[in-house]
C-alpha cells in the first residue's frame, strides 16, 4: 500500500494550530515579562518586609511554644511521674529553641528587648521547674540523661527527709503555685508584646507597597485573562476536534469497526491509514487460519482448528450473522468394507476437494472425524439459505452416478444460523438436529433446523 491509495483528508492541521499557540504564547509571555519588570522592585521590597515579619513571627511564636511545651511537660511530670514527659522537657531543654529563636530574630531592637525581657522571666521559670523535678527524683539519682544544672540543683534538709508522696505535693504547689504562673504570665505578655509590636510595624510597611502594586496588578490581570482566554480557545478545539473524535476511534475499534475519518487532519490520516491496515490483517488472518491445522488426510482444517475458528468468529462484536453445516457421507461403512479403505480415503479426499470448488473463498472447510465435514459460512443469512441448499443438491447429483474413480456415494447436511450471543456448542447441536432428520426422510439431502 503506498500513501497515495489513501482517501484524501481535509481539515485543521494541529500542528498549524500548535504554531499559532507558540507564537500567541510568546507574545504574552513578552509582555507579561515586561510587566514583571516594571513591578520587579516593588514586589522584592514587600517579600522583604513579608519575610523579615514572617520570620520574627515565627521565631516569637516558636519561643512562646518552646516555653509551653516545656510547662506542660514538667506539669505532666510532676501529676503522673511519666518518664516520657520527662524526657520531653530535657529534649526541649537541650534543644535551647528560646535561645536560638531570639538569635535569629530580624526585628528592630525595640521587639529583640521585649523577647529577652521573656526569656529572663523564662529562665526564671527554670529555676521553678528544676527545682520540681528534682522533687521528683529519687535520691542518689545518677542517670545520665539528666541534665546536669538538674541534678545539681540543692533540695533543703527538710525537703529531702520527705516521702515521695510529700515531695509530689511539695512539686504540684511550686509548677502550680502563684509565683509560677505569675512568671508564666509574664513570659507570654512579654511575647504577645512584641508580636502586637511586629505587627503594627508591617501594617505600616504593607500599606504602603500595597498602593504601589494596585496598578501593576491590573495590567498583569489583563494579561492572564488573554492567556486564559487563548488556552480556552485551544482546549475547546482539542476537545472537539481530538478528544472526543479519539474517544470515538477507541469505542469503534474496541467493537472491530472501521473508523469514520473526522476531526483534525491527523487524525483522519490515521483512521484511513487503520482501516486499510485493519482490513489488510484481517483478510490476512481468515487465509492463515484456512490454512493452519489442517486435516492430514483430506488437507481441509480439522476439527480443533474449525472450532476455534468458529469461536473466535462470533465472539467479535461486530458479528451478528453467519451459518453453521455439519456434513455426513451416506453410507460410508458400507464403502470402506465393500471396496477397502483405501477406497474410503479416496473418496474422503474427493468430497473434500467437492466441497472446497463448490463453496467460497471465505467459506471455512472442515473434516471434524471420521466421515464428518463441517462448513462456516460468514455473513450468511437465512434469507440466502438456497446458496448451501442449491450446490449440496448439486453435489449429490454427480456423487449418486458411480465413475471409475469412486463409488457412488451421497451427503446428508443439516444448517444452523447464528444469533448474536450463540456459541459453537449450540450452533452445532443445531445442525446435528437437522442433520438427523434428513437421515430419518432417507438421507442425501440438506435440512435447516426449526425450532
């Protein structure tokens, strides 16, 4: 096949509209770009302030939650004596997320001296809390995941000579006692100072880059609508003309139909080009098969092949008519003990040589045993049953007359036709229906089965 036995297409090319997308698309990216350029400093001078905020913030908030987490940790420790809160609190203590938070703070000197005046009350709460949980340990402690500013902190006489139950107390009224939670409350005041601080400073700054960005964001809107408006464009003729004519190729060829050529150019090429290809293979495959497994003897197909090749057949979706013949030789025995076997071979390979002229091209000959034949005849109706019936009466005619070369002989046929969704055990069972009426009328004839 060369390309000029193709039907000829007409349509969009889509590579001429992915052109036209290109240069659309570079033409607003250069202005967008131009755009970008104008506004470049403003936008840079407001991440900067948004930073240096979000940044001071973030490092407030995360000193405020380093000492919350450390109060409930050592809260939780001193209620249920849990090792695992225990563990918390050294973790955060060894971590120094205050310390390092107020390091890293990008304020102004006014915010960094409201967060260390939090962290002087925060240390002060230390001392309240190592003080508890040294309460808490027994005496003669040596592990050594304690930290050592713990261990080393001095518990009175008294409070050494107490029971564990009384140090638990003595440990509750310190982590929940006034001058904790004053200390605590101050931590938090400290903190929420300088963040309302902070705060008031950006507002400032933000405002005042905002009114510069107003105008520049309006040009930028008119630039992406036109971008959405080309992409729009593009996507409703992708659909239209592509995706829905695909989904379509798909549906068509999932059922083993021709495509309808339609969309863009491309994709009419490619639905000629498969249809000639299809058609091409599938012609191919019905000669194959003709010619595969065939019967040593008669060199027609043999049982197993025409079966498959029924089945196959009528499991295609787009088969919806066909006829099934099964064949008997009359009187075969007879042949083989009156003349010999070799005589019964001959005129097994006669019949099928008969068969094969009389029907055909795509009428699928088989011997299935013994003195059995078999014919499929695609997209045979019952309506055009007299093309079976006319040359299986021929035959007879010329098989009756014995000739030097074999005897005379007859074949009794019966018919079945297929419906969609009938398999080949059906249609046979059908036609061996038939089949046996015509030998219980006398034999050399050809019967359709009625129901």
């Amino acid at each position: 096949m060369i390309e000029t036995d193709l039907p000829k297409n007409k349509g969009i090319y889509i590579r001429h509209l992915i052109f036209i997308v290109a240069i659309t698309t570079i033409l607003l990216s250069g202005l967008a770009f131009f755009s970008n350029v104008q506004v470049k400093k403003i936008f840079l001078s407001l991440v900067d302030a948004e930073i240096n905020y979000s940044q001071g913030l973030g490092l407030g908030y995360k000193f405020q939650s380093a000492s919350n987490k450390m109060t409930k940790a050592v809260q939780h420790f001193v209620e249920t004596n849990d090792s695992d809160y225990l563990d918390e609190y050294i973790y955060e203590l060894k971590e120094n997320t205050r310390e390092k938070a107020i390091e890293k703070i990008p304020s102004s000197d006014d915010e960094r001296l409201l967060l260390k005046l939090a962290k002087a009350k925060s240390d002060a709460l230390l001392l309240e809390e190592f003080h508890a949980i040294k309460l808490m340990l027994p005496d003669e402690f040596f592990g050594t995941r304690i930290p050592q500013e713990i261990l080393n902190f001095e518990l009175t006489d008294e409070e050494k000579s107490l029971s564990f139950s009384e140090r638990q107390e003595k440990a509750r009224q310190i982590i929940f006692g006034t001058m904790y939670n004053t200390l605590k409350d101050d931590v938090n005041n400290r903190v929420n100072d300088y963040i309302q601080l902070s705060l008031s400073r950006e507002e400032v700054t933000v405002t005042e880059y905002t009114n510069f960005m107003n105008s520049s964001i309006i040009f930028q809107r008119i630039i992406l609508l036109s971008c959405i408006f080309v992409i729009i464009a593009v996507l409703v003729i992708l659909y239209f003309q592509v995706v829905l004519i695909l989904q379509k190729y798909v549906t068509d060829i999932s059922k083993d139909k021709q495509l309808k050529p339609r969309g863009v150019f491309e994709l009419q090429y490619l639905a000629n080009m498969y249809n000639v290809v299809s058609e091409n293979k599938n012609n191919n495959l019905r000669a194959l098969k003709r010619k595969a497994d065939l019967d040593f003897l008669t060199g027609v197909a043999n049982r197993g092949a025409f079966e498959q090749y029924v089945k196959d057949y009528t499991k295609s979706p787009s088969t919806d008519k066909g006829a099934f013949m099964l064949i008997d030789l009359d009187n075969f025995k007879k042949i083989n003990d009156t003349f010999g076997h070799a005589m019964g071979d001959l005129v097994l390979k006669k019949i099928a040589d008969i068969l094969n002229s009389t029907f055909r091209n795509d009428d699928f000959v088989s011997r299935i045993g013994g003195d059995e034949f078999a014919i499929w005849f695609p997209d045979l109706t019952e309506e055009n049953v007299h093309y079976i019936v006319d040359r299986i009466n021929t035959i007879n005619k010329d098989l009756i007359l014995p000739s030097r070369e074999m005897p005379s002989c007859s074949l009794s046929a019966g018919i079945s036709f297929f419906t969609q969704g009938e398999t080949y055990k059906s249609l046979y069972k059908k036609a061996d229906i038939a089949l046996y009426k015509v030998k219980e009328n006398g034999r050399c004839g050809c019967k359709i089965f009625e129901q």
